[in-house]
C-alpha cells in the first residue's frame, strides 16, 4: 500500500492501527457497522413489500441503514452514521410497530441511543454498561418467557420444530423415535439445557462479567443457535452487540465471517439443503 | 480565572452530561424490564401474539401465523366464501391480528368492505385462525380465535366481536353504493 493511501485510511480511521486502543475503537466500530448491516438484511424481502404497496420512506429508511452502517466504520463519521440509523430506524417503528419483530426491537434499544455517548461513543464506559444490561435482561426475559410458555420445560417446541420446522430445524429429529406422539427426554434435556444457559448468560451479563471465553462460549453458541433456526441476521446482531458490549469489539476475520453468513441469510440454508438433497 | 478554576469548570461541564447519560441509560433498562414483564403478563393471559411487540417470547410456540377467513350466509348457515376475497387493509389496520381479544378497528372493517365490494349489504362472517400446539395430546393444528359478524340495515353496518369469552359490538355508516 501506498504512503497516501496509508495516509488515507489513517485519517479515516481504518488504518492500521498503532496501538492497541486504536485496534480496540476500529474493532468496535466494525461490530457497530455489523450490528447495523444485519438489519436491513432482515428487511430485504420486506423491501419489495413496501416498494409494491408505495412506502418508499421505509425503502429509502433501508437504504439509510446500509449508509449508516458504512458511515458508522469511520472515525469521523461513526456518530452522524449512528444518527442516520436513528432517524431511519424511527421511521420504521412508528410505521410497523404491531409487526416489528424481535430483531428489530432489540437493535432499536440498543443501537439507536448509542449516538447520545459522544463522537468516540466506543469509548463510553456507560455504554457499554447500558449494552451489557440490556442483553441481560433480554436474555433473563427470553428464559422467562420460555419457563412460561413451558414448551422448553417438556421439550415439546422443539418435537414441534423437528416436524413442522425448517430444514435445518429437523437436525435434532433423530434423537425421539416417535415424533408424533410428543416429545421425549431427549428433547426435553435440550430445551432445559437450553433454558438454563439463557439464564446463566444473562446473569453474568448484569453481573458484569466480561470475560473473553465467555464471549467465545456465547459466539460460538449464537452461531450454532442461527444454523439451526437457519435465520442468521439476528444471530450477527446479537454477535456483534455482544462484542460490543464485552468492550472487546469485532475483530475483521469475525466480520467476514458474519458477512457471509448475512449473504447466506438471504438465499437461506435450507433452501441450500434442499437442492442439495 | 486561574487555570486550576478553568479545569475544575470544565470538570463541572463534563460531569454534568455523564451524569445524565448514566441516569438515561439506567431509565431505558428500568423501562426494558418493566415492558418485559407487561407482555410476559399479556402472553400469560393469551391477549397478544407472542412472537410480536418486542417481548422476546419468540421461538416458544409455533408462529400463530394468524388468518382471516371469510363466511357467507347461506339460510341459516355460515358457509365458506373462498379464497378470493382481500383481506389486506383489514389485517393492516388490525394492527396484523396482534391483539388476539380486542375488537378490529372500524378502519379495518371499512378497509375490508373497500377492498370487497362484492359483500357490501350482505351478511358476513369474519374468522380469524392462528396455528396452535397443544402439549397434552400432542398436537399441531390450526384454530379459529375469533369471529366478526357484520349485518346491515339499509347503509348502517352493525358488527359483532367475539373472542377469549368476551363479546363486543358496534356499528357505522357506510355508502353501499
């Protein structure tokens, strides 16, 4: 690489880092700009939807997210990027509230303040309390809801998913003989399994563990989780706004890595699978 | 001013809004759990969708995958009316059939009869069907929760709604021609 363009990037703040602090704060804003990407992927069969019945302010709101997510990657530029996905992201729920999945809300609560933390918001201390709280405490409510709902403690969400869910859903088929008739204490030990280490990672998120296995444990899981559920676009925005939150960042080979699975998203495994088999 | 009081002012300023940004940020948590809690109650008592309205309860029974299926009188009898009828103005102004016991907005009935001119001053049944997994039998299936009934007397609609044990009606004008 050239010295200008070195120079360049430097100025852009993408260079190659000189210290580890800068390594951190580029890291960080790659797991903001992933975090950010991995919305409007999950709108992308929404957007011919809205393109069909003329809302176009939630197809140029898309077309923000994807500026606001390379804006976001740059020093300079990161806030006005995190305020661009504000404006764009309010937009949508004011317009799709009662439809507005999951996904989506989480990104709002998590993302959508973060320009409030200042031109070097990775740096923010407060932040990156308010992310780890907020993923605590959605983690601890997903377990409640679950504990709930009951179907984890029986096992029978997923006898339901290896019937009627999607191709790669079936993966845990194998282990109850007799699908049909309900689930089995094999299903059953997963979902509890499953439960539990929802609640233990909430837990040590509010009881502010950072600890750099336990984000490797919790990734490697998440990647699992979106392989299965074959839908990896909230399994990169939880990735990422775990990252985040950890105060560790996204180093590239994992952003890579999370882009292609956000590229896989779209033609989704499944559909692979079956043409495949 | 001495340099020392410049700092300290400065100390001042920025101690201010870290101040706030602490206080916004342990609000929004608060805010976060407390909605948590609301629609875990809501899921409980079966008023909502569970995969909607932010609660996190996706992924715990099968996406109810809600329908509108559309009944004519024929006599006495409610029969099915088929498949071409739109139902898309009503699903959006029912804020997409997420709340499971509340009555439609009238714009969802009057998006209905604009989208359907073919039922306008007849007699109309409306039945909402979600996907529904019972644990003991095992089972998978689809269930109607709800029912709309719509009659007319002249260009005045008067509705009836019926879901979760509980009824409510109403009526407005609306121009058949």
């Amino acid at each position: 690489m050239t010295s200008t363009a070195d120079g360049m990037l430097h100025r852009a703040g993408l260079g190659e880092p000189v210290s580890a602090e800068e390594q951190t704060a580029l890291h960080m804003r790659i797991a903001m700009a992933m975090a950010i990407i991995s919305v409007p992927i999950l709108k992308l069969h929404d957007t011919y939807a809205n393109w069909d019945v003329g809302r176009y302010h939630l197809v140029a709101a898309t077309l923000v997210f994807v500026v606001s997510a390379v804006l976001a990657l740059f020093e300079r530029t990161s806030r006005a990027g995190l305020v661009l996905f504000a404006v764009a992201i309010v937009a949508y729920v004011l317009e799709k509230w009662s439809a507005y999945h999951n996904h989506g809300w989480l990104s709002f609560w998590t993302i959508t303040v973060a320009f409030l933390f200042g031109t070097r918001w990775w740096e923010d201390e407060t932040y990156r309390w308010y992310l780890r709280m907020t993923l605590g405490v959605v983690m601890l409510g997903a377990c409640a809801q679950k504990i709930v709902a009951g179907t984890y403690l029986d096992g029978s969400f997923l006898t339901y998913l290896s019937l009627h869910g999607s191709e790669t859903e079936h993966m845990f088929g194998f282990l109850c003989s007799d699908l049909e008739s309900g689930p089995c204490v094999a299903h059953q030990a997963l979902g509890v399994f499953l439960m539990l280490w929802q609640a233990a990672v909430g837990l040590l998120l509010v009881a502010g563990v950072t600890n750099l296995w336990l984000l490797a444990v919790e990734i490697a899981f998440l990647l699992g989780a979106g392989l299965y559920a074959d839908e990896m676009n909230f399994q990169v925005l939880n990735i990422a706004l775990f990252c985040m939150a950890f105060g560790y960042g996204m180093p590239p080979r994992l952003a890579a890595l999370c882009m292609l699975l956000l590229a896989l998203d779209v033609v989704k495994i499944s559909v692979i699978v079956s043409h495949v088999l | 001013m001495s340099s020392e009081q410049i700092v300290e002012k400065g100390a001042g300023r920025a101690r201010t809004p870290a101040r706030a940004l602490k206080l916004l940020a342990g609000g929004l948590v608060a805010i976060h759990v407390v909605w948590i809690a609301v629609h875990i109650g809501l899921v409980m008592n079966e008023r909502i969708n569970p995969w909607k309205l932010g609660g996190y309860a996706m992924y715990t029974v099968p996406p109810p995958q809600s329908q509108v299926h559309v009944f004519t009188r024929d006599g006495e009898a409610w029969v099915p009316g088929g498949e071409g009828y739109w139902v898309f103005s009503f699903f959006e102004a029912n804020h997409h059939n997420v709340f499971r016991c509340a009555a439609p907005p009238e714009a969802a009935l009057r998006g209905f009869l604009d989208e359907n001119a073919g039922v306008r001053g007849k007699a109309v049944r409306l039945a909402l069907s979600e996907e529904v997994m019972t644990r003991e039998p095992f089972h998978i299936g689809r269930e109607i929760y709800a029912t709309i009934e719509l009659a007319w007397s002249g260009e005045t609609v008067t509705w009836r709604h019926e879901a979760c044990g509980e009824q409510s009606e109403g009526r407005f004008a609306y121009a058949v021609g």
